[in-house]
C-alpha cells in the first residue's frame, strides 16, 4: 500500500536528497562535471559565516512569532466559522482567497502597501498615525513578513482547523449541554482536546512552512534581503550561494544544516505529541 | 484479503504507467536542441535551433515578428523560442539545463553569468563563428563587453545606456530652461524644482548600481584592473557616497525603493529627473518628458546594461552555424535599428549609427539620440558573479547610510571589505 | 450572542483579507499611470476593463488553463488516492520501522525546492521527459501532506469501526472506500483542495523543465508581464484575477461536502 508513495518520493526526493548530501562535500558551480573534494570545508565555513547566523536568528525568531499568531487566528475564524450563521460559505471562500492568489500578483500588492507612499500609510494618515518606513526599517521587516504570511495562510489553518471541527460528533456538545456544560467549558473540555490532531498537524505544517520562508522575502524585498539583511533567512543564504554564486556545493551545505534543524524541531513536536492522548 | 489489495495495488500502478506512457507519446513536437544526429555536412537540411529568451510582452512581440522574417529569408532554420520569465529564472533555467548536459542552442545572458560559462568551457566563441566584418563594426563598448581574453565570445543583443529623464511639465513650472549638465547642476535644479513645485526634483535608488554611476562619474573604478581588489576606498568613492546624502539631505532627491522602476515614478510624475536606462523610454507614457545626456563630475561614465547572445558548445556544428546565422541577421544594421526603433534599446553596430537610415530616426527621435551619443564614455560593470552578492550587502550599507547611520568613510570601509571579500571568495 | 460575535470577528478578518484582493483588483482596471501616483486613490479614473481584454489576449492563456487544469486534476486525484493508501497504512497497521517510515515522509517536507531543483531537473532530463506533461505531473503525484492530514484523522477514528468491518469480513479496500472515506469527506475534500491549488500556482519546477509554450501552465504565464525595465502591473493584476476565479469556484463547490456531525453514527 505503501509502494506508490516510496517509489514517488524516492526518485524525486530522497534521491535527490542523499545527492544533495553528497555534493555538500565538494565544490561544485553545476556548470561542469568537475567537482573539487574538500570534505568538511563548506561546513566550517558556513558556521563561521556571520550571514548564516544572521539568517538562523532571523528565521527561527520569524517562526517563533508567526506559528502562534496564525494558529490562533487560524482557530478564532474557524470557531466563528463552524456557527450556522448565514452566508458562512461566503465568509469561507473570502478567507481562502489569498492562499490560492499565486505569490507573483500577491507579491507585488503586499509592495504597493508597504511602500512609504503606499497605501497602509495612507490609511494610517486617515486616521492620524504617521506613516512608517516600512521597508526600509529593519525593524518592522519581522512584522511585514509576519503581515504578509498571516494574510496568506490564514485561509488554509481556518480551513483545516475547521473540517476538524466539523468531525467532532455533535453528540458530544448535545450530552454536556444537557449536563448544563457552558461554551468556555464546552470548549476547554470537548473541542480543544478534540482538536488536537489537527493542532499538532498544523503546528508541524506550519513550523517547517514558517522556516522554510522565502519566496514572500524575495518578492516583497526583491534583490536585497531587507534592510540590514533583517529579512536574510536560510533558505534565502542558500539560494543565493547556489544560483546567484554558483556554489553548489556550499549552498547543499546549508541545506543540510536547515534541514537538521527542521528535522530536529519538527521531531520534538512529534513526540510531544504522541505524549497527549486524545480520547475518541 | 491480502490477495484483493495487491490486485489493486497491481491496477492503480498499472493505470499510472499506462497514463505516462500515453502523456509521452502526445508530446512528440518539442525537444531540445541536441536532436540532429551529429552533423550531416548538408547545409539544406532544416535546422531547429532552441532560443532560452527573456523578451516578454511587447519586447517578445517585436522579436517574433522579426524572427518570422527570418524565418522566411532562411526557410532552413527554425527558431524555437523558449522564453523563460525574468532574467533571474533565465539564469536558473539555463543552470539547470547546462547542469544536465542539455544546454540550448543559445541564449540570453547577463555578463556575470557569461563569465562563468565562458570559464567552464560551456560556450562556442562568436569570433569562430561570425564573419570579421561583424566583429569589427561592432561599437567597441560592445565588443570589449563581450570579449574575453582577447576574443569575441558572445554578441551583443538587447544593450542599452542610462540617460537623464526629465519632465518638461515641472521644468516649465520652475523655470529652469535646460537640463543639468554637471552634478552641481543638477543639485541645484532638483532642490529649485523641490522648492518651486513642491514636486521632489530628482528620484533615486539608493543601490549598489546607483553609487557605482556616481562612483564612475567621480572618477573612480570599481576593482583594480586584475579585479582582485576593491579600487574605490578613496576620494571619488567619498564623493560618490557624499553626493548621494547630499541629494537626500538637501531634499531634492526622494529615495525610490529598490524594488520599484524609477520610470513608474516619473512616468506618475513623484519627481521630476531621474537617471535610467534607454530601454524605460516606452513605459514614460503619461509624463511630458525630454531627454538629456547624464551629468558629469569628474568625467562623463555612462553605464551600459543589457544582455548579450551565447551559443553553447554542446549545440551540433550545423546548429551553431545555424545560430550564428540568426544572431548575424540580428544585429545587422537593418534590423538593429529595427529592433531599437521600436523598443528603445540602441544599435549595436558602427554602421548602423553612422546610416542615414538612424540618421533620419534620430532627427525626428531627438530623446532616442541621446542614448548613442554617450557611449563613447560607456562602461560595463564587474562581470564576477560573486559580485552579486557583494551588491546586495553593499545596497544595505548604503541604503543605511542615506538613513543616517555611520559616516560616508564608515560606509564606504563597509562597502570595500564587503567587495574584497566577494572576489576573493574560493569556488 | 455567540453569533453576533462571529460575525464581527469574520467581518474584520475578511476586511483584512480582502483588503488587499480589492487593491489588486482597482489596479487592475487602472491606467498605468496611475497605479505610482503618489496620491493614492482607489478608484481609477477611468475604468479600463480593456486591460483585461489586453491581458487575456498577451499570451495564449485559454492553453495555459488547459494545462494548469490537466497537471492539477491528474496531480489531485493520483495524490488523493496514494495518499489515502498511505494514510491507512500508517494508521490501521502496525509494522516495524512504521514510525521510521512516516519520520522519513515529514522530511521530505522539509526540503527547501529550491536545493531538490537541479537534480530533479537532470533526473527528468536522463528521461527525456522534458517539456512533457509527466514532468509536471509526476514528482507531485504524492503529497505528503495528504498523507499527514488523512493519517491523523485515521487514528483518532475508534478501533471499534475497524474491528467492527473485521467482522463483517471487509476486506481492506472495502473498509477504506466503502466506511473510511465516505466519513472523513471533509478531510480529503480539504486535502483535494489545496492539492489542487498548490498543483495550479506551482510556477519554477513548470518554467524550468518546459520548453515548449504548448505546456505552459497558467503561472508561467503571468510573468509575460514583466521585463526587466518594466511590468505591465494592470494587466498582471487582470491576469491574476482570472488566475484565482477556477479556484475559487473549486473552493465554492468543495464547500457543500463539509457536513456537519459525521463519523459517530457508523457505529450506533
């Protein structure tokens, strides 16, 4: 039952992930065969690399910030959205809208509002806050990202957070009303236990989407990695090694450390949360 | 029950081969260029050459119609274009497919790219290919572009330079008659602009590309001439840094983002000059405009920008000559101006410049001759790719400084380290 | 009460939402000009819908929905039906290194595309796939994602509905299409979905393992509108609002399978 899923991903991910481990080892700039052995190298370079650090600060603090904000968001739209109120299907089709908007129209829009002329700051105009410098303020780059993955995902947690909600029996909420249960108790004790399959599924999606940032970086700060490198992330640093440097060899490198990184953080959650023990 | 679910599993992966091998067999029209089988002598048998290109909208439209005609002129050779999005995924997509033995016939490329191709022994020297009488009438900014170690290696294509835009419209309304000429006027002229209009009289970036200009203009160079080193930690790579806070603090010039074009803020009339390249000239579609030559300091520099045509190695005999054929036609005098005439970017040959066919354009398209008249003081910028990186981190440093934070001697120690670095960086 | 609430919190998240999308689609009508103009305003002066018309007809979009829409279907219904093998596998049979096994699947989401991209590209390359349809389709005819969704929610079924098939002599197919997916329709409709959407905005992989336009799926052809000098943002605007509308039909309909109260009744 299993074969379909490992033949696929072995040809097109594992493959290509043990060649990526491979390569990590040499120097390579893809354009000829040739390959130069030099071992650990790429590796101590990378740690010794202030950008690298810089990206792995940025990047695990843009996680830490914006997997609890989506979540909870996420969770709220869900909740309001599983009330038999009218027009629900509207309010659902409208929240998913930017997560199927492909990121090169979105990309762009998200510029437009950031921008010192923009129209975020004209809005704050209207209401007598002075405009920012958004994107030129390495220290609102955190929150612009944050801002702008919200927007985008928020859809899809609502969605998954919702059909979630939806398989929890509604005898359950039927028998604690009839015990006279109120909806914070209802809650606390039914539905938040109940959720958390998909709690965990969506922590887990979204830590690894969360680290993985890179494409909203690229398209909101185009060539640069924000002001001060306050947007450089590790997927970033390792793009740009590859293609824009042409080192290959490095830039597998720092995927491999990346992907420890994921591996390890998404392996915690996992076991916290086989720890918690949902009753069915 | 074991028996039933590998029979299905028999069935789904059944089916699975059964569609792929249905979907190959639809999609018998394309393929890569290296499907000649080696090259049969015969120069009448057609040719298919692959073309990775990034000419979109009405770039790609002027360019198709042009290559039907030459389709038709050499019956023989087809020229499959495959345009490949901006110039960053151009690059990615040529990388992958030289990466995987299956190049194009020819490509567009940026110079920092051709570099590390041409090193790698991935591409085939145009002074093999194309005859001398091209070369040498070649406009020699070109030329010295797309050569390397003393030969020919690429062609020039889609080149252009940068030019004073200005909007007549706020000109009038300050009441200055002519553009400015020097750095010092244009200071002036963008804060009279500021002050009589209330428009921000010049718009820039606040870019590595931008203080490289100014640099160049200042009388400074990028790198020593063995590019080994930064060459800029002195007083023109100062002034350079000075004049753009001057500009800032002054408030004659308003900073435009880096990942905008400046020609949407003229064109929107935000400011009134800004310095951009040839090519812009047909988005300014709503300002009322004029162009001038750049200002000077020190001396004139003019950058030049633009992409050039490779043919790789691994492309047959017949459809490299087939190639050199179609890059030949392309920037002959005709259709170079052609080409020029109806996207903004400049003829690439001696003769084409010096025909009475450009002559009589640029009488009636004085803002289009401005563009030729500077390229005597052209230059090209650092062909490294590692300077690419170098560039983004000098963009923050810069981008800092005009914010206010550390000193133009600070910043430019930034700026070199950070270029020494680059260049020095093993591969 | 509780639905008072509801509505204000949903109206507030929709305008944050939709604020954007409404940007989008105001400059989509607009002038160029216009779109930089430092004084901002929302409606353009005049309403330009012909740059939709202009949009529409800058490259061969009916093709490029064709396309978007086969990758997407074929990619959808592989991923839904591997996955759903997959996901019962993990969560109904316990054999050793199963935990290792679904370990090894979550890395596989943890690999940035961008690194797998040059030796997926040689692997298609050396299968002379390129520019073909398989070589859009089948590295993603698994999705991990399916598999995780369906799997959790394979697990948290109770025991008794598998012992209880057991009993009725089901084979293993049978309980997994005839019991298991008709009650879990939320969860794979929702996996379908964004299968589906992520197949249809998928933009490097298409760019570069094609070479031939006939194949071109529908985000390639949004970059048509840029150049390196400029981008026609009106008509990339148009374009990507007729991008979204297929979605959003998609998403429309997928709603009225959202049931409410499922899975208990099975049992009773």
């Amino acid at each position: 039952m299993l074969v379909p899923t490992f033949l696929v991903t072995g040809v097109f991910v594992f493959y290509p992930i043990v060649n990526s481990f491979i390569i990590s080892f040499f120097n390579w700039n893809m354009l000829s065969p040739v390959k130069r052995f030099v071992g650990l190298q790429n590796y101590w370079q990378i740690f010794h690399d202030p950008l690298f650090l810089v990206a792995l600060r940025n990047t695990l603090f843009y996680a830490v910030c914006y997997v609890p904000v989506v979540l909870a968001l996420g969770l709220i739209a869900a909740l309001a959205l599983n009330q038999r109120i009218r027009g629900s299907a509207g309010f659902r089709t409208i929240l998913i809208v930017p997560y199927v908007t492909s990121i090169a129209g979105s990309g762009v829009i998200w510029q437009w509002i950031f921008e010192p002329n923009g129209v975020l700051n004209a809005l704050l105009r209207y209401v007598g806050i002075p405009p920012q410098n958004w994107l030129n303020d390495p220290h609102w780059t955190l929150f612009n990202i944050i801002v702008m993955g919200v927007w985008q995902q928020l859809g899809y947690v609502s969605i998954i957070y919702l059909s979630g909600l939806q398989a929890i029996s509604k005898e359950y909420y039927e028998a604690a009303s009839v015990d006279g249960a109120r909806s914070w108790h209802m809650f606390r004790h039914i539905t938040w236990p109940l959720l958390t399959p998909s709690t965990y599924f969506l922590l887990i999606l979204t830590s690894i989407n969360a680290l993985g940032i890179f494409l909203q970086v690229y398209v909101l700060y185009g060539q640069s990695a924000g002001p001060n490198n306050s947007a450089m992330t590790l997927v970033y640093y390792m793009y740009m090694n590859g293609f824009s440097n042409y080192r290959m060899g490095y830039a597998s490198a720092a995927a491999y450390v990346f992907f420890f990184l994921v591996l390890i953080i998404t392996l915690i959650q996992l076991l916290y949360s086989r720890r918690v023990n949902y009753d069915s | 029950m074991k028996r039933k679910s590998t029979w299905m599993l028999a069935v789904a992966l059944g089916a699975s081969v059964v569609s792929l091998v249905g979907c190959g067999s639809s999609q018998s029209t394309s393929n890569s260029g290296n499907n000649s089988t080696g090259g049969s002598g015969s120069s009448s048998s057609p040719v298919t050459i692959t073309f990775y290109e990034s000419m979109g909208g009405d770039l790609g439209k002027v360019l198709t119609s042009m290559t039907n005609e030459f389709e038709k002129q050499y019956p023989n050779i087809k020229v499959q274009f495959v345009y490949s999005g901006s110039y960053t995924t151009l690059q990615q997509k040529i990388t992958a497919a030289v990466a995987a033995g299956q190049p194009p016939t020819m490509a567009q490329v940026q110079e920092p790219w051709e570099t590390e191709y041409y090193q790698n022994g991935a591409l085939v020297p145009l002074q093999n290919l194309l005859p001398a009488s091209t070369i040498n009438d070649l406009i020699p900014i070109w030329k010295q572009d797309n050569s390397y170690d003393g030969k020919l290696i690429s062609a020039p294509f889609n080149k252009s330079d940068y030019v004073l835009y200005y909007n007549t419209t706020l000109f009038g309304k300050a009441g200055i008659k002519t553009p400015p000429t020097t750095w010092n006027q244009l200071l002036q002229d963008a804060q009279t602009i500021t002050q009589k209009t209330g428009t921000p009289g010049f718009g820039f970036q606040p870019n590595y590309y931008t203080f490289d200009m100014f640099l160049h203009q200042a009388g400074g160079t990028t790198l020593t001439a063995d590019e080994k080193q930064a060459a800029f930690n002195n007083a023109s790579g100062l002034n350079a840094l000075k004049f753009m806070q001057n500009l800032v603090k002054s408030k004659a010039g308003t900073i435009v983002s880096a990942n905008s074009y400046l020609s949407d803020g003229f064109n929107s009339g935000n400011y009134a000059m800004d310095l951009d390249t040839v090519a812009a000239l047909t988005y300014i579609t709503h300002a009322k405009f004029k162009i001038a030559p750049l200002p000077a300091d020190v001396q004139q520099a003019v950058p030049t920008t633009g992409t050039n045509l490779v043919v790789f190695s691994k492309a047959s005999t017949d459809e490299q000559k087939a190639a050199a054929t179609y890059i030949n036609w392309l920037i002959s005098d005709k259709n170079t101006i052609n080409w020029a005439e109806k996207t903004g970017y400049l003829p690439v040959t001696e003769s084409a410049l010096t025909s009475s066919a450009w002559k009589t354009f640029a009488q009636s398209h004085p803002n289009e001759a401005v563009g030729p008249s500077e390229l005597p003081n052209g230059y090209f910028d650092v062909r490294l790719a590692s300077m690419s990186s170098a560039s983004t981190e000098i963009t923050t440093f810069i981008g800092d400084f005009l914010n206010g934070q550390g000193t133009a001697q600070s910043t430019l120690t930034q700026c070199v380290n950070e270029v020494n670095k680059a260049v020095n960086s093993s591969n | 009460m509780r639905k008072l609430v509801s509505y204000i919190v949903l109206i507030i998240l929709c305008l944050f939402v939709l604020g954007p999308f409404i940007w989008m689609l105001a400059t989509s009508v607009k002038p160029s000009y216009e779109i930089f103009s430092t004084h901002l305003q929302l409606f353009p002066s005049h309403w330009m819908f012909s740059n939709y018309v202009k949009a529409w007809k800058s490259a061969p979009f009916g093709r490029y929905f064709l396309n978007s829409f086969i990758v997407a279907a074929t990619q959808t219904v592989f991923s839904l039906f591997f996955g759903s093998l997959a996901a019962f596998a993990f969560a109904r049979f316990r054999f050793p290194g199963r935990q290792l096994l679904f370990v090894l699947l979550l890395i596989t989401m943890m690999v940035p595309g961008e690194i797998l991209l040059i030796p997926n590209y040689i692997t298609i390359a050396r299968l002379h796939w390129l520019s073909t349809y398989q070589a859009l389709i089948v590295p993603w005819l698994v999705s991990v994602f399916t598999i995780f969704l369906m799997r959790q929610y394979f697990i948290s079924l109770p025991q008794e509905l598998f012992e209880a098939a057991d009993l009725d002599g089901c084979s293993i197919m049978r309980v997994l299409f005839r019991i298991l997916l008709p009650l879990t329709r939320p969860i794979w409709i929702t996996a379908g979905l964004i299968s589906f959407t992520a197949s249809w905005n998928g933009f490097l992989w298409v760019l570069v393992v094609t070479n031939n336009p006939n194949i071109y799926t529908l985000p390639v052809g949004l970059i048509n509108f840029s150049t390196d000098v400029g981008t026609a943002y009106n008509q990339l605007m148009a374009a990507t609002a007729f991008s979204v509308v297929p979605l959003i039909i998609l998403f429309l309909l997928g709603q009225r399978y959202f049931i409410q109260g499922i899975a208990r009744s099975g049992l009773r």
